[in-house]
C-alpha cells in the first residue's frame, strides 16, 4: 500500500470523485464536435440523460457537503499521538492534527437515504484548504471520533 502527504491523499480522493463529470464533459465535448451547434448539443444531452444527470448533480452536490459513496473495501483508522491514520485499499497517510483547520462531522438528514451512500462521513478540511472525508463505515470509526472530540471541536451538519 502507498504513502501518501494528507494532501495527495486529498487529492487523488477529489480526483476520484470528479470521474462522473469529466465524463459527462467528455461526452458534451465529443457530442458538440460531431453535431457543430452548442444549442443542439445541450438539448440532446438533456434530452436524452436528465435522470443522470439529476444523479450527477446530486452526487456533486452530496460530496462538496462531505458525503461520499460507501467504499468497496472497508478503510481503516486509527488515532494516537494527535494524528489520524487512513488506511485505504488504494493508499495510507498519516494527518497530524494541527494540519487540520476544520473537522466536520457530516450526516445524511434525509427519509429517503440512497443504498451506497454512507450516511455519516468526518469531513477533515486541511489548513491548504482541501478535505479528506472519511465515510463512517470505516473501521474504528466511532473510536476515532471520540478520541478527536477529546482534543478538538467537532462541528456537526446535517445535510438534506
């Protein structure tokens, strides 16, 4: 498994979820150079994907609020000496505390919550400025916010 700064970690997690719109971009591109007109081209897509791109834009919108998809593999964490360790099937790192400016304890207020999504993911924003999310089925994952709580304030969203 590879090592990873907290910031590639971030990164390459954001990377990640921006597949589904370079897609979406990729199709809009290559369906505006085989039609020529930008009108004709945004009607086509809309026309003939809105359920997906309904799912696009709420999938979007879900992980810039700190929710993201259930991993296939479990992550696993663990806390000591002020610093959080992921362990990711795709990658390790290791985030010292004091390199967190925000920690955000996210959770999926909705009655009609989506089978693969998680329902609550630690939000960890860095003092750069980018976020890991943890999803909250990752083992030790209550442990591990109740030993952060101790040192930190954990703020807590509910997002519809």
């Amino acid at each position: 498994m590879k090592a990873y700064t907290p910031t590639i970690f971030a990164l390459r997690q954001l990377l990640y979820r921006a597949i589904p719109l370079a897609v979406f971009l990729l199709i809009m591109l290559g369906s505006y150079l085989l039609i020529g007109k930008l009108l004709d081209t945004i009607f086509i897509i809309f026309a003939s994907a809105g359920l997906a791109l309904a799912y696009l834009a709420w999938f979007i919108s879900a992980y810039s609020k700190g929710l993201i998809d259930t991993p296939r593999r479990q992550w696993q964490l663990a806390f000591g000496h002020a610093t959080i360790n992921i362990n990711a099937v795709w990658g390790r790192t290791v985030i010292d505390l004091n390199a967190v400016k925000k920690i955000v304890l996210v959770s999926d207020d909705n009655w009609d919550q989506i089978i693969g999504m998680e329902v609550q993911c630690l939000k960890l924003v860095l003092v750069n400025g980018f976020s890991i999310i943890i999803p909250g089925s990752s083992a030790n994952f209550d442990s591990t916010l109740e030993a952060i709580r101790q040192t930190r304030q954990v703020e807590e969203v509910l997002v519809n």
